[in-house]
C-alpha cells in the first residue's frame, strides 16, 4: 500500500481567508482524489485530481472554492478558499494504485475548524 | 442515486460478545464493496474488498460477506482495540472510480 502524507494534520483559520492543503504519495499512482468528512456525516467525494488538466468536481463541489492542483504522479493540493465556519470539517486525500480495480488508501487528514 | 446505508449508527459490547454490522446498498452495477476501518484523528484504513454475492473474506477477528444487497462485518470474540468507526463504501459502475460511502457505525468493545 502507498505512503501518504497530509499537511497540515489541522489548522485554525480566520473567516475570509484560504488554506492550502497538501498531500504527497511515496510512489507513483494513477489516480488522487480529495474527500471532505463532516461531523456525523459520510465521507464525501470533492474531486479526482487529475495528472496536467483540470480536476473532476462531483456535484456541489466547484473550483472556484475548491482549487485543485495535481502537477505530478506524486503530488496533489486542495485549497479551501474564501471559507467561512461551514468549511469546518476534515479533508483527506486518497489515491488508487496503477490497477483500476483496487482499493484506495487514505491520508491522515487535515483537521480544519474555521473560526 | 447511490446510497450506503450502515445500522446501526452504533454499537457497545462486551469483550467476546461477537455480532454483526450491516451494510445495505442500491446502487446497480456494483464495482466493489469496501469495509474500512477509522480511528479517531486517523485517516480510513482499508480493511475488505467485495466484488460478488456469496462472496466472503477474513482477517483476524473479522469476516466480511456480501449478497445482492448487503454486506455484513461479522465481528468473533472482539476485544477493546477492535473499537472504532467501521466505514463502508460501494463502487459504481463506469469509467470514474468513484466510492459512495456510508455514515459509519461506531463500535465500542468494553473490557
């Protein structure tokens, strides 16, 4: 199973303002995805970072408030922008390995409590 | 649209008290059913990996299993460190790798 690193763990942010998270794999893999955890709530898909282009939202993600970076196999940001208490939540990065069909690990994630 | 529904929300037992958590999905189609487990302050941890009703996995204590609709997480003899969240998440069909999680249920196992 891959690596994967998470920074920050979590972080106090002022409304208004805008954090970027990263998340960086020990190897190459084909596919790096973003999810937000709610308190009491599912985990929720965000977007697929995708390798050189634009990243995939799911419905009622937009990129606007959730910019995405992926500029390697290794490497992906996801920054929350202009956020506001609502934003609060747990964000972790995922990634699937070279064969389609297997499972996706997870990161520790990052704690995010907007005051 | 998809949907993972877990029961219950949450569970306490006794240390050796074995039981079952439940799983029940709708989406057509299904590309996998994952089991995973999350500490709290951790990230999920992949436990299972369900393709075809009848189908039944292992791993210490647990034994996962899956019919056309559900999924349970048998759990023998559990002992403390077996507590935490137990997530479960269904694949759909298509070309996305997409995963639909569940709410999760919360098992405490008491010494």
């Amino acid at each position: 199973s891959a690596v994967i690193s998470q920074k920050p763990s979590r972080d106090i942010c002022q409304r208004g303002t805008s954090l970027t998270i990263q998340c960086q794999v020990d190897s190459q893999v084909t596919m790096m995805f973003w999810y937000r955890q709610q308190p009491g709530q599912s985990l929720t898909l965000i977007a697929t970072a995708n390798q050189g282009s634009e990243a995939t939202y799911e419905s009622g993600f937009v990129i606007d408030k959730f910019p995405i970076s992926r500029p390697n196999l290794t490497f992906s940001t996801l920054t929350v922008s202009n956020m506001s208490p609502e934003d609060s939540s747990i964000y972790l990065c995922s990634v699937v390995g070279e064969r389609f069909d297997t499972e996706a690990f997870f990161g520790q994630g990052t704690r995010l409590t907007v005051v | 649209e998809d949907q993972v529904t877990q029961s219950p929300e949450a569970l306490r037992l006794q240390e050796g008290e074995s039981s079952s958590l439940n799983c029940s999905y709708t989406v057509s189609g299904l590309r996998g059913l994952f089991w995973y487990r999350q500490d709290p302050g951790k990230g999920p941890e992949f436990l299972f990996t369900l393709y075809s009703a009848g189908e039944e996995k292992e791993k210490e204590r647990l034994k996962a299993t899956l019919t056309k609709k559900e999924s349970f997480l048998h759990i023998t003899a559990p002992k403390p460190e077996d507590s935490a969240t137990y997530l479960c998440a269904e694949r759909s069909g298509g070309s996305n790798y997409k995963l639909t999680f569940g709410k999760g249920t919360l098992l405490t196992v008491n010494p």
